[in-house]
C-alpha cells in the first residue's frame, strides 16, 4: 500500500529521522508513537504530501485516496455540518454540487444536457447519492445528532468541530487513513464508536494518540519514532513497549559483555607486556581489543518527567458533602439534584458523555461557577487542589517567567529548590526563561501539576489531566497518583487511566448518577463490556425492564414470562460460544497472515510448513464462514426476545 525507502527529514542541524523505510500494508492499523517533538506529526505530513522530506521517496498506489483529519476547524463557519461532513469525498461532492446547479436552470434553453449526463454518470458510478446518508451515519456515531446536521459549523464548540472534521476524514471512503490525534475531544462513548470504525477498516490507518487503552484496542503495529529514526514493531502498544525495553536490555548486555572482553584483554596485556616471553601475546591481545568494535547506543529523544504529591495533613474522615446539586446553562440543564459524598482516600473516577455535566460538577465543588440549587460542604482540615481543563487560562494571564510564577508558589526557598522542582517536570536550562504565554499545553500542564507538588492539597481535583500529556508524561502521572495518600477526584476519558487509578467509579447519565464502589475493571465486568458502548448501554436497560417486569410478577407466577427469560439466557450462552469460537480464527488467520508478511518468512521456512499454514488458514476461514450465519440467526432470535 505504503512504501517508505530511505526517508529523512532535517530541521537546520537537528535531524528528526532519516533512514526509514517501511512497507504499510492495507488491513493494518500503526500507531505512531514518540516524544512530543520527535518527528510524528511531521511524518504524517509528509505522507499526506503536505510537507517535503529532506531526502528519500514514499510511493503510493496512483489511485489511492487519503484520508487526512485536518485540524482547520474555523474554516466552515457558515457551511451546515452535514455538507462539510460529505465534502470529505471531494469529487463527489463538487459532483452534487454542479447537479445541482444545472438542474436549476432546467428549465432554460441553455441548460446543458451533455454535461448533466456526465455528471450524473460520476455521481452513480461513485455511489454519490448514498454518501449523505454515510456522512449523517458517522456524525451520529461521533455523538453529533441528526436534529443539527442542517445547522451552521458555527453553532458548536470547538470539540465538535473537530468531530465534524472527523466525520469528513471518515467519510471520504479513503484507501488510507491518516489521523493525529483524533480521540481528542471526544468522550468515551465515542471513543468506542471511533475503535469500532477503525478496526473494520479495510485499508491502512495510521493514527497518532497518547491513549494507550486506545493503541491497544485498535493497532496491529506500532511505529516508534526515537534514536533519530522510524522503527516498526508487531503488536499492540502494550506488547511494544516490552519488545523496545527487551531490545534495549539486549543491546545494553551486548555492549557490556565486549567490554568485558575487552577489559580481560587489556588486563594481560598490562600484566605481560613488558615480559619478553609474553610480548608476541600481549601484542596479539592487543590486535583483539582493536578488532572489538562497540556501536554507542544513542540516547532515546523520550524523557519521563517526575510528579510527586504529597498532602500537607491527612483530612478528616468526610472530605466533601454535595447535596441535592443542579445546574442548567439556558435551557440546557446538566446535572439535576445530584448528592454525593466523599470519604477520605477515595479516588473517584466521574465518567460520562461529554456535555453531562461531569466538568461542572467540579466546578461547582471547587467554587468556579455557582450552583443553581443545593449545597456544597467540605470536610474539616480538606485542602483541595485543583487542576482544570482550561488550565492554561489560568497562568496565561501572567506576564512572568515559568522560574519567577512557580518561585512565588515557594518564597521561603532557595533558587536551587525552585530549579530543581521544574527540573522534575522537564524545565531544565532556558527552559525555566520561557514566558508562561509561551508554553504549549503539555508544558502548561506539567507546570501547573509542579505548582500542585509544592502546595501540598490533601484532595486532588483533576478534570481532564491527561488531555495535553504525552505518552511519557501520562505513565509518570500515573506513577504519582498512585503514590499519592490523600483523595483524589478526577474527570477522564482515558480509560487505562481510569483503570491505574479508580478505586470507586461515578457515571452520570441522562436518568441520574450510577455510584459503584470497586475498580474500573471491576465495574467494566458488572456491565458486561466497556459500559461506554451505546449498544451496551441499551443492553443493559432492556436487562433493568426484565428485573423490574420479574419483580412486579414476583409472587404471581408468570410461566410463559419464565421460560422466555430460560430461552433468552440459552441463546446469549450460544451467542456467546459463537462468538469466542469465531474470534479464536480470525485472531488465528490473523497471525497467520502475519507471519507471511515477515520478511524472510519464506526463505526461512520449509514447504512443508508453508503448505500446513496455508490449510490452516482456508480451514479456518471456511470455519469463520460456516459460523458467522449461525451467530446472526443467534443475534437476531435475542432481538426477538427482547421486551418492547
């Protein structure tokens, strides 16, 4: 699909990478990962044919359609959301839009017959007429309803706009997908809904993101962008980061058995040089030592800041008390008499679609905005701290240097604390000379989360923390979170982070807030699945309306009523066993087809085994086959069951 032979790509003296070649195939799916800096976004460009390597080619079939997330979410203000969503398939698009014109002069002498015609050749080859319905489909997907789709881009946040631009990428039916970052700003929910799409896709994607629940779910390769190169690993993220550290170690451990050698040999030539007896040894030695050739490892362009948090003195027992909380912006109400208590060492995950209300809640306990009805508490001895998603608004406002903002945070220290506190989030050298107005959103982030390590809270408030932090920077979060000992509240999509940190977990729902007392894994399992999947979520309420209809009928006796529910239970443990036996051989045709893709496979391996494989795999394909009409009669005899 994608051929990369010998790129590279310069700025003035500092070399991003060079020597990449790669060979990205249709049906997979890379994550690119790598240091803020390092070259990922650049490389996606290059591809996209936006920017120019400094040397080296990439080739790509002649027909091949990108589709490219763009980030110019200001661009159709005026545009309904739902045509800017089509215009991802281009051609098509400018098809309708020229139809469309000559149909309105129809009626005139001048109207151009032949040129009507080929349009409307183009648009019926191209299944034109279809693609408003496959525009609108996604939009519902990426949580933007039909009720706005005739509305102005203008009428909606800046998160949504990115989602439309989303939507347009998508839509375009592209042969090869290229995405930076297009979990940001999305919920859950969609989240979900975008690894559903993504794994489906039968071309190449190529997708940046800082969401390793989401690498994980979705890549079959990484590509790793460090030491100044590209480098392609099988797998998911989680199984690349083990690969990367067991090559490292591997390579470490080379280096230090030659030096090894090379220390014996020097020994003995120090011991017996000057022996005349040993000198034509000793000399020999020598010739070895300079024949041991050791390749330096270069250093990793990845750096992990260090976050500590510690709480100045513990809080009493009760941390927070909200009772009976609502708030509504116009006519849109978001949350309605929500009551929740907070107990000390609880770190409470609030998980829900955007626009619930979940920033809000924050808010409204942290003093930002007023609540329309109810009352807030805090504990006795509580000192919260408090990390917003607009975190930057609150430092931009400052003229200062990030060494004279943070200094004030310390008076009482010396400049070496001051010094060293943002050395531990990456500020070393100038760095702590840059103005706050300056910094990008990772650093504001990281300074904001060294001002939280100096004032010492108790409780921690974070909404959205993970939103401007790489990869590095999340896991060093996590790290110290996790060794934190007071309470901690936070707001997140980021599901592997949810997971490292949550020990109770609150969902707020358009019916009320869910309050479970266990770990994310843990409430992921009650639910069934990752709770954040729409079909799930129905699932889940047709599950409630049978307990709620079996406990109304409880002491009457309902036959017919029963053995419904026997026969719904049967066909979900056979939908279930359909299920596991149809994705045990596509994970096996899977690395089957892996592994012929290997370079050298062939040329390694006998025919015998070769032959095994492919019959294996046919085998296998066929069983795929043979269940798949099985599974669906399975699904839709539950549909069936289902309560109306």
């Amino acid at each position: 699909m994608i051929s990369v032979s010998n790129l590279g790509k310069a700025w003035g003296g500092d070399t991003l990478f060079e020597g990449v070649s790669l060979q990205l195939n249709a049906g997979s799916r890379y994550g690119l990962v790598g240091a803020n800096g390092s070259g990922k976004s650049t490389f996606l460009r290059i591809l996209a044919g936006e920017e120019v390597a400094s040397e080296g080619q990439i080739n790509l079939p002649r027909r091949a359609r990108l589709g490219v997330l763009r980030q110019d979410h200001f661009r159709y203000e005026q545009t309904p959301i739902l045509e800017v969503a089509m215009m991802g398939r281009h051609d098509v698009w400018e098809a309708l839009t020229e139809r469309e014109r000559l149909l309105s002069h129809a009626d005139d002498e001048l109207f151009d017959t032949d040129r009507y015609a080929d349009v409307e050749d183009f648009i019926l080859r191209n299944d034109g007429y279809a693609l408003e319905a496959r525009a609108g489909e996604i939009l519902e997907g990426l949580g933007i309803p039909t009720r706005v789709h005739r509305e102005p881009m203008s009428v909606l946040s800046g998160g949504f706009k990115l989602r439309v631009l989303l939507a347009q990428c998508l839509a375009a039916e592209p042969d090869v997908l290229l995405l930076d970052e297009p979990t940001n700003h999305l919920d859950i929910l969609t989240i979900r809904w975008l690894e559903k799409f993504l794994i489906a896709f039968p071309g190449c994607a190529i997708v940046i993101s800082h969401d390793h629940r989401f690498l994980d779910n979705v890549v079959t390769h990484i590509l790793d962008v460090d030491y100044e190169t590209i480098m392609l690993y099988p797998g998911d993220y989680t199984r690349f980061v083990a690969a990367k550290a067991e090559e490292r170690d591997r390579k470490e451990t080379e280096i230090e058995k030659r030096e090894a050698e090379i220390a014996h040999h020097r020994e003995f030539v120090d011991r017996f040089k000057a022996k005349a007896t040993k000198a034509r040894q000793a000399k020999s030695k020598m010739k070895l030592i300079e024949r041991i050739v050791i390749d330096r490892l270069p250093t990793s362009s990845r750096r992990y800041p260090t976050f500590r948090f510690f709480q100045r003195r513990p809080s009493g027992k009760q941390v927070l008390a909200l009772e009976g909380i609502s708030k509504a912006y116009g006519d849109h109400r978001v949350l309605e008499r929500v009551s929740l208590t907070v107990q000390r060492g609880d770190r409470l995950a609030i998980l829900g679609p955007n626009g619930i209300g979940k920033s809000t809640l924050l808010k409204i306990a942290m003093g930002v905005v007023p609540a329309d009805a109810g009352r807030v508490e805090w504990g006795y001895e509580t000192w919260p701290g408090y990390f917003a998603q607009d975190h930057r608004e609150a430092i931009e406002a400052s003229e200062q240097t990030v060494e004279a903002w943070f200094w004030e945070l310390a008076p009482g220290e010396p400049i070496g604390f001051v010094r060293g506190k943002l050395a531990e989030v990456l500020f070393q050298k100038d760095e702590v000379e840059k103005p706050i107005r300056a910094l990008s959103g990772g650093e504001a982030a990281r300074l904001v989360f060294a001002k939280l390590s100096v004032t010492r809270p108790n409780v921690l408030i974070l909404d959205e923390p993970t939103n401007h932090l790489d990869l590095e920077a999340i896991e060093a979060l996590v790290e110290g979170l996790e060794a934190y000992d007071g309470t901690l509240m936070f707001v997140s999509h980021d599901r592997w982070f949810v997971s490292r940190l949550a020990n109770r977990v609150l969902e707020i729902t358009p019916a009320g807030i869910r309050d479970f007392a266990g770990s994310y894994e843990e409430y992921v399992e009650r639910c069934g699945d990752d709770h954040l999947d729409a079909e799930v979520v129905l699932a889940r309420a047709r599950q409630e309306r049978k307990r709620d209809a079996a406990t109304r009928k409880a002491g009457g006796g309902d036959p017919a009523g029963a053995l419904a529910q026997k026969r719904a239970r049967q066909l979900e443990r056979e939908r279930d066993r359909l299920t596991a036996e149809i994705e045990k051989a596509e994970k096996r045709v899977h690395e089957i087809n892996e592994l012929f893709c290997n370079p050298g496979f062939f040329d390694k391996a006998s025919p015998a085994e070769v032959k095994r494989l492919e019959a294996e795999q046919k085998s296998l394909s066929a069983k795929v086959d043979e269940l798949m009409p099985e599974w669906e009669k399975v699904e839709k005899q539950l549909a069936e069951t289902a309560p109306a």
